[in-house]
C-alpha cells in the first residue's frame, strides 16, 4: 500500500562551445546562463580554433553577484541561475593559470545578463615576451665606457602607445618585465640625458611579435656631450620662459631689415635658471 514518486525538472539549452548541449537545475527560461571561456590564443587572432589551448582549473569571478566559477577541461567556467538585468564585470584571477608567462589579451568584460539568453565570453591569453639589455654612455676623454644607472627608459608599442617606463640598475642593466608580443621602440628620458650631458643618437627597436619571446643583450649607448667654451653678449634676461620668446620675436620683428634672425637666441642659463636673449656666438671674451 506504499507508492513512492519521482520528479526531476531540468533545462536544456545548445551550448555554443562545443559541449553539444547544457542542462541546468534553474529554469533557463526565467534567469540568464553566463559561459566564460579562457584559453591560450596561440595564433594571436582572437579567435578560438584548433590550434589555441583551452585552460582548465581557471577561476573566473562575476564581481558585483560575488560569484565565482571554475573552468573545465575544454576551458569553460559556466554561471547557472543568474537574475536577469543585473550588471557584473567578469575577472579572470590570473593567480590560478597553470603558466605565469600568460597574459590576458582584452580587458575584462562587463555584462548585462538576460533572462532566457545563454551569453558566451571569450578570454584568449598569449605568452609575453621579455627583453634585457644595458645602458651605457661613451667617454670622450680616455675612450671608456661608463654605465647609465637609475635612467628611465620608455618603452612604446608599435601604436606610439606607452607601454611602461623601467629603469636601469647601477651597472647599466635594464629589464622590461612581461609584455605583449609587438614592436617596440625604447627611448631614454630627454630630462635624464639633459641632466647628465649625454645624447642618444640613435633609435633602438625591439621586434617581438612571436609569444613567449626572449631578446637579450640589447645595447642602448650614448655619447657625452662636448662643450666648447665660448662667449655670448645677452640683451635681456627674464624669469619666465614665454616673455622671453615673445620679446625675442618683437626683437626678430623690429630688426627685420637687417636679417639678425641667425644670430640671436633664447637659451636658459643653469647658473641662475633664467632665459637669456643673446646675440651671436664669439671665440673669445
């Protein structure tokens, strides 16, 4: 006289990722179903195909929910039972990718889930690449090399963005830390090289498009600066950097007649940071 019943719901849904099909234990029909795919994009196309490696045992957070997901075997960390119209970011805890190398090539998401609607985000990474080098300047009196310690080196994209600043060790060292594969053009601070006399003619350009890339020895040298003791008469001294462009141009103005404009210039004197309008340059005193 004992009946015993047995009820199971549960909903369906394809699974654009290569899973075939989804089932989860909340009504897909009522609240929003968030997959999140990590993997190592290794053509560097920002597409998943055969060639990249999905990422598994990767911890994926949804912020403003505080939820969290982690990825299975074919890289993909699934979020069930999500209230529709309730923004998050999608974090990527980089702590938890089995290679330290990787790094993630878009910014972090944020989503606006829909009820009824399974939303796939791609997260690719790729291996950084790495370059060292040394900093030195060329010694004009005996000939020798010295190192350029504590130096800031900018180092640019192939964009013409800045991608960091390092600087260099005591003896010259310099290290560019994890960066993404590309073109890069390292130029030394023009305030440092102004502050020690030294000038950088050249122009120094890392290629580093393949991942995981390692370019050692690079060699960034300069020159000391020569100066020739010479004499020049000022006409005036200001304070202030700008009266004394405009005074210099009223100068070039008024004399326009007699072609003064090669012999006279506005420089600032380190002695007492003044700009200085001078005419001509002379041997001596």
């Amino acid at each position: 006289d004992t009946s015993v019943a047995l009820n199971a719901r549960f909903s369906m849904s394809e699974a654009p990722f290569g899973r075939g099909y989804i089932t989860s234990g909340t009504p897909l029909a009522t609240n929003a179903l968030v997959a999140v795919r990590v993997y190592e994009d290794v053509n560097q196309n920002f597409v998943f195909d055969a060639a990249d490696r999905p990422l598994p045992n990767v911890k994926v957070s949804a912020e403003q929910l505080t939820r969290f997901a982690k990825s299975g075997e074919d890289g993909v960390a699934i979020f069930e039972g999500i209230a529709s119209f309730r923004q998050t970011d999608l974090k990527v805890d980089l702590k938890t990718l089995d290679d330290p190398y990787l790094m993630q090539s878009t910014i972090n998401t944020s989503l606006t889930p829909r009820e009824g609607l399974l939303t796939l985000i791609n997260y690719p990474f790729v291996q950084g690449i790495e370059f060292e080098g040394e900093l030195t300047v060329n010694l004009t009196k005996d000939g020798g090399v010295e190192a350029l310690k504590n130096a800031p080196i900018e180092i640019y994209r192939s964009n013409g963005e800045l991608a960091t600043t390092i600087r260099s060790e005591y003896d010259g060292y310099f290290y560019s830390g994890l960066l993404f594969p590309d073109i890069y053009t390292l130029k030394v601070s023009d305030e440092y090289l102004s502050r020690n006399e030294v000038a950088i003619n050249q122009v120094v350009v890392v290629s580093a498009r393949k991942s995981g890339s390692f370019i050692p020895d690079i060699k960034i040298k300069g020159d000391k600066i020569n100066y020739q003791e010479s004499y020049q008469p000022y006409i005036a001294a200001f304070s202030v950097e700008s009266v004394a462009k405009t005074y210099f141009r009223y100068v070039l103005k008024k004399y326009a007649d007699i072609d003064i404009d090669k012999s006279l210039s506005v420089y600032k004197s380190r002695k007492d940071n003044k700009y200085y309008v001078g005419f001509s340059v002379y041997e001596n005193e």
